[in-house]
C-alpha cells in the first residue's frame, strides 16, 4: 500500500481538498489520509472527509497528553508537530511508502517517478533550491531562507517503510514531541531544520532533483515556468511540473513571487487556478483554530504558550491548561503574569 498524507486545521480544509482531488485524479490507488489538528467537527461539517480514504483526529495520536502537547504550539507549529506519529500511525497500518504533502500543495501531474525512487532509497527529500543563485539579492532572498529555515522543505516528504524509515520516523517523531516551533534563536523553524541532519545520521536518503518537483516561490529565481502549446506545464523548458507549493511562508505577502516571476504569466495563471479550486472545493466556512482560545473564550497569547513549555512545574501544576476557573492556568497567568493574558 502506498499512502499519502497532510495535516490542517478546519479553517485549512479547503487547501487539504484541493490537494486530495488533484492527487487523486493523478493517483486513485494510493490511500489518502488527512490528519485533522483541531476540534472535531460537528456533522454539518463532515462531508469533506468523503474526500480521504482516512481521518485521523490528531487527538487520537496523542491520547491523554493532547492538550497538554497542543497547548505548546501555535496552529501551523501543531500541523507540523502531528507528522511523525502520523508517519508511524501509516507504517503500523501497513503502508509500505508513506508521503507527506502540505495542504498548500497540487499536484499536475503523474509522480510515478518519484514513488519508484523509494525501490531504492528510504527516504526521500526535495531541497528549497537545486542551483546557485545570482546576484547579492536572490541570494540573500533564496539561498539566505534556505540558511535560516532549512535546507529541505517538509511540505513534501517520502519515507519507506523498512528499517531505516522506521527509524526515521522513531527519530523525528522524538525530536517533534519536544520541540516543533518557529524559534530562530534556538535554531528551529517547525520540523525543517531537524532534516539538514537527516543526510548525515540516516542511509539510503534521495534528493528529488527534477526541477518540476516542488516548484514554489522560493525557487522561482532558478525555475522559468510555461504552459506548452499542449496544455502542460513546464519548467525550464523541459520537465513537466509535478507539483507546486502555493506558499509564500516565512513572512512573505507574495512578494518572493512578485519579485521572481517578473513578466511571465504562468507562476500567476497558477495562483489564479488554486483561487478558483479553493472557492469550489466546497469546504466550511473558515473558523478559528480550537486551540486558539481557553475554554472561556479568551485568546492564548504567544507568551503564554511559550512560559507552559518552558516550565515543567506549570504542566505539572495544570495538567489542562486551557481550563477557565478560579483554579486554572489562566487564572494564575492573570494574577501573576498578566502581560501574558
């Protein structure tokens, strides 16, 4: 069994479809899963899971310790959090090849060949950036976020299911259960920075180097895109495009794609495509996150998240931190760190 999988949030539900339908149109044999990282969703909200062959409740992963764990993170630091024991959760199901896609992802086109590079290799990575760039400002744009955040982007992920992608997934699950968060000063950015290791520590690992897997706005310096008068798309003129990352991330507001698409069209021919695809996926309304607020409402803040985390007596102390009362961790944020609250 080949599987592929993603992880998001009810409001990301409407990305997570897109993906699903344009990977199943390419792939129908492969079992789809979709790992939901937030509350579950009441039965008007149900008919989107028609769209996966599994739905995991990221709840199921963690049992007694979800909202202790989940209190540690903010929605996209708990999306990626979830990928590992989702990954072990696959193997143990009896996948033989798992594959990881962000819900910011299409496909558009057959990636047999990437699935067959797992005959040989156990895991699979594609690097942010597969040339040099030219000139202080790409450089500093492109090969600079490749420094800070990674060297391979974790929105795609391939891993067998043999010994060493089991040990993979027993590693980077490990490392995930203790730190997944966007915190430049400790050397993270989600789970990215963690797999600049994985080459080093790990056998049998692959780079995808064709330059029509992974296309995004992070490489749009090194990749000319074009649709062909047969309708494909192409990437420098001779590899197809497999699939694209419709991310800007890392502080963007579309100006990465802006700045490196320049005059052609296609980069923005896509983005007007996934507009449309998002608006007939027929997803539910966008809502907050679940997690985002204590039990009474009130917003978490960043900080108090961060202090939860840092401290093991709290976690001890409030063993469901987002209780409201008298008795709770938002009290005691209110009495004694109300900067926090």
């Amino acid at each position: 069994m080949i599987a592929a999988y993603t992880s998001f949030t009810r409001s990301g539900i409407a990305c997570a479809l897109t993906l699903a339908r344009t990977l199943k149109a390419r792939h129908p044999q492969w079992r789809l899963c979709g790992v939901l990282v937030d509350s579950a969703p009441g039965p008007e909200e149900t008919n989107w899971r028609s769209a996966f062959d599994l739905v995991i409740e990221a709840e199921a992963l963690y049992g007694e310790t979800w909202r202790r764990f989940v209190f540690k993170h903010e929605a996209a630091e708990a999306c990626a959090a979830v990928k590992a024991r989702a990954l072990k959760r696959l193997f143990a199901e009896g996948a033989e090849k798992a594959f990881y896609f962000s819900p910011d992802i299409a496909v558009f086109d057959d990636l047999g060949d990437v699935e067959r590079r797992l005959d040989d290799a156990s895991i699979l990575l594609t690097p942010h950036l597969l040339e040099p760039n030219e000139g202080p400002q790409a450089i500093a744009d492109n090969e600079g976020l490749a420094q800070r955040c990674g060297v391979y982007n974790l929105g795609f992920l391939g891993v067998r299911n043999d010994a060493t992608g089991a040990a993979l997934a027993a590693w980077w699950a490990e490392r995930l259960d203790a730190a997944c968060h966007v915190d430049p000063a400790q050397g993270l950015y989600l789970d990215q920075r963690y797999f600049d290791l994985v080459p080093a520590l790990f056998e049998r690992v692959g780079t995808l180097r064709d330059p029509g897997c992974h296309v995004a706005a992070w490489n749009l310096s090194r990749r000319r895109l074009e649709v062909a008068a047969d309708g494909r798309i192409l990437v420098n003129g001779e590899s197809t495009l497999k699939f694209y990352h419709f991310a800007e991330g890392y502080g963007g507001d579309g100006w990465l794609t802006e700045r490196y698409a320049g005059r052609r069209l296609a980069p923005y021919e896509l983005w007007a495509w996934r507009k449309r695809a998002l608006a007939a996926a027929g997803a539910p309304p966008a809502q907050g996150w679940a997690f985002g607020v204590f039990d009474d409402g009130a917003p978490i803040g960043q900080g108090a998240r961060r202090l939860y985390r840092s401290d093991p007596e709290l976690e001890t102390r409030f063993p469901d931190p987002f209780a409201a009362g008298p008795e709770s961790l938002r009290a005691y944020l209110q009495a004694k760190r109300p900067e926090l609250v």
